[in-house]
C-alpha cells in the first residue's frame, strides 16, 4: 500500500470522519472505498462513450424496424 496526504476543509473532514464511523470504516478505508467508487463510474462512461462512438443512427433505426409490431402484454405494462 502506499500513503497519501490530502488536505480537507475541516468542515468535510468532520463529515467523512462521521460517516466513516457511522458506517463501521475507517477514513482511510471510507476514502478508499469512495476512490474506487469514483474511479470506477468514470470508466464506465468512459467505456459508454467508446461504444456509442462505434454504433450508427441507421443501426439503431434498422434494429427497430425490424421489430415486430404488437399488442403490449398485460406484463409489459407499468402498474401502480
């Protein structure tokens, strides 16, 4: 593992302490865990860009045709 030092508004690192303990963690894992998180939705939409670079509207609008046209099931529908 490596160290890092990071400087906070004390007012944030009151609130990370918090919800670090509230949560059963320490900050150094609370920050860690929260790091990865980060990380990990970045590459995500990273990853969607790259592949929505490499679709067409014509692929879209062909794959749509080509479905069939129907009746919704009473599955399908959205009920309260």
């Amino acid at each position: 593992m490596n160290a890092l030092t990071v400087q906070f508004p004390d007012s944030l690192h009151r609130s990370i302490k918090a919800l670090a303990e509230k949560e059963g963690y320490s900050v150094d894992q609370f920050l860690a865990s929260a790091a990865a998180e980060k990380m990990a939705a970045l590459m995500t939409l990273d990853y969607l860009r790259r592949e929505a670079e490499l679709g067409s509207r014509l692929d879209f609008e062909n794959f749509l045709a080509a479905v069939p046209h129907g009746t919704p099931l009473d599955s399908d529908l959205h009920r309260e």
